[in-house]
C-alpha cells in the first residue's frame, strides 16, 4: 500500500492556496520493503518536480480517461503513474464525492487556445518547460517538445491582438495568422483593424456603390476563402457557423463591433458589444452560437463609439436584440439590434438597412463586423 509522507500533504496544501499560474515542486516517494529482522520501511524518493497550477481554469478538451477519486492527491498520483503519457490534468472538486480526475495528452501550451475559465477547478501541467522563467518575448510563442526535454520560441500568430503584441505601433492592414495553436495549422488572411482599442478582426465588409450591384454580395464565406483580393472586395461576410472555429481554435471571442453608414439615411451606426455585461457577453455567446438567442438581454449589451449619430440606441429601452436564427449562417448580421418599425442594421436579402426600416430597393451603403 501506498503512503504519503507528511512533507507531500505540507506541499499539496501549500499548492492549493496558491493564486493561479503558481510553479511548485511536488516531491513524491514510495514505500520501501519490510523484512524479518527490521521493524522500518526504507523511504525511496521517485520523483522531485515542478508542476504548474491554474486555478479556476480547465482545458476544454477531451480526456484520454477520467476517473473519480476520494482524496486530490490521487489525481496528481495517477498523471505520475501514466509513463508519461499524461502531461497535465483537470480536476473538477466534486465536494462530498470526491475529485474527478481527466487526464490530458497534451497541455495549455500545446494547446493555449483550449484553456478556459471554469470555478470550482484546476488545471495543472505536469511537464513544465514554459512557464517560469518566461523564455519567449515579443510576441512569440513557447512550444515544448516533451520527448527531448526542448523548447521552441514560434512567432504563431492566431489573432489580431497576436499580431500587434508582436508588432508595437503596428497599422491597420492584411496579416496571416494559424487556424489553430498546432505548428503545422494553415494559414489565412485576415484584416486587422487596431482602432478602438485594436485587436480587431474583420469578419464583414460590404460596401455598395450601387443598387444593381447587390447580388455580387456573398453572404455566407468560408473561413478557409479569407484572402485580401476576396475581403478587399466589398462584398464579403463570414458564415456565421464558422465563428465557432475562431472561438475554439484561434481566440476566444469577447466583443463584436458593428459598423454602418447609409448616404440616403446620413447617419452612422457604430457600436461595441460590452465586455464586461453579462447582457454583452449574452450578445457574443448568441453571435458565436454558444447559446440561444431567447437569453438575450438588452440593458447595457451594446456601447456607442464616438462617431455614432445613429437612432437605434438613443433609447436602449425601445431597441430589441436579434431576429436571425441563432444555427443559420446569418445570426450576427440578420438584424442583431433593432427599434422595430424605426430602425434596423441588417444586410441580406431586401434588408440593406442602417438606422433605417425604409428605403427597401436603396442598397447603396457600408457594412462593416469586427470580432475580438
């Protein structure tokens, strides 16, 4: 039977109460073997290492295996005893039933991207090359290689904000960025736009010069046809379903901007989705098809920017969130906000609108849909 010395439950303690991303040495040890002649076990230590703890963060990925156990120290136990095939773990406290253990092949530095805010739990990386010391900087990104104990600073950029950490003072343009955190992910172009706080990635840009252009508009792109001659061209907008891929592979999306101006109208529309509300991240979690849009809220879901003069939120009491079905390719652009009967931002279809609910057969306007 296994024991635990007193110096193990002193650590483990210690590691508990420690803040998020903490380093501490967890040193571990197996009994040794009683004989005839003596009444003493010989203490054998096995390992002496350091493990990183996220608290209130689990990697949202599938486990390899996950089991329940009475005691957290017997997570920690079962990731050792994997030969080195766990290389972190999630631990959900799961109060008079125990613990519940998953155990990971891969870890918040292979996969950054997956690593999630959940309460009541843990992430813990067994295997640490990355993280302290901090031996990337400007941007890049350290892989570990666990099989030759290596490491590796990559420029892997996943997002705009990537980008401009990268690249201070960076202007608006064309980048390319990874569709995922793994080395070998492909690439796509993407416009990143650094006003408003920056970080902005577009996902809509529609512009009309004239109404009998209006066909050429393509309303559901695919996130793998993003090119600057495809996005430049002003008749571009993402599928609404392939926000779920940036969300899970590339950034976790918490703010969408919307932008609009319409000659025949005179005014702009030019809002943020807000952050820190739980009516804003509704918003979000509705536009990226994280819930149904029947949870919205309006309150303080959306904020004007300085330059809009628009109607639509003069009086947010009067303006309704969303009518495009949440699981269509159109949920965030189908008229996301709107006084009914006043005014409206949509595109598609009869319903180029900005601020408007009038002038159907008047096309001509800019639409514009940033995420970050």
């Amino acid at each position: 039977m296994k024991w635990i010395p007193i110096f193990y439950l002193y650590m483990m303690q210690i590691l508990l109460c420690k803040a998020e991303d903490t380093a501490i040495q967890y040193q571990r040890y197996i009994p040794g073997q009683s004989t005839a002649s003596s009444k003493t076990k010989e203490r054998i230590k096995i390992t002496y290492t350091r493990v990183i703890l996220k608290k209130n963060k689990i990697l949202d990925i599938t486990p390899y295996q996950k089991i329940v156990v009475s005691k957290l120290l017997l997570c920690y136990d079962k990731c050792f005893e994997s030969d080195g095939q766990c290389l972190s773990l999630n631990i959900k406290d799961l109060g008079l039933h125990g613990f519940e253990c998953q155990l990971l092949n891969t870890d918040s530095f292979l996969r950054p991207n997956s690593l999630i805010s959940q309460t009541g739990t843990q992430h813990v990386i067994i295997k640490d090359l990355c993280s302290i010391p901090t031996p990337c900087e400007n941007g890049t990104r350290c892989v570990p290689n666990y099989t030759n104990r290596t490491r590796q600073c990559i420029f892997h950029p996943t997002s705009c904000k990537y980008w401009e950490d990268y690249e201070p003072g960076m202007q608006s343009g064309y980048r390319e960025v990874y569709r995922n955190s793994d080395p070998s992910a492909i690439k796509i172009t993407v416009y990143c736009d650094v006003s408003n706080g920056g970080g902005w990635l577009m996902i809509t840009n529609v512009t009309i010069t004239a109404n009998n252009l209006v066909g050429n508009v393509n309303l559901g792109g695919s996130i793998n046809e993003m090119t600057q001659e495809i996005m430049q061209s002003g008749y571009w907008t993402l599928d609404g379903r392939h926000l779920t891929y940036f969300n899970r592979d590339m950034f976790k999306i918490t703010q969408i901007r919307y932008y609009c101006s319409k000659p025949i109208v005179g005014r702009v529309v030019h809002v943020i989705s807000n952050a820190t509300s739980i009516c804003g991240q509704n918003f979000v979690g509705i536009v990226i098809g994280s819930q149904d849009r029947s949870e919205a809220c309006i309150g303080n879901a959306l904020t004007r920017l300085e330059d809009d003069t628009s109607l639509v939120l003069s009086n947010p009491s009067n303006t309704k969130l969303f009518v495009g079905n949440a699981v269509n390719k159109n949920r965030y652009y189908w008229v996301p906000f709107w006084v009914p009967g006043l005014h409206h931002f949509s595109f598609g279809g009869n319903r180029y609108h900005c601020d408007d609910n009038m002038h159907v057969n008047d096309f001509v306007g800019q639409w514009e849909i940033y995420i970050r």
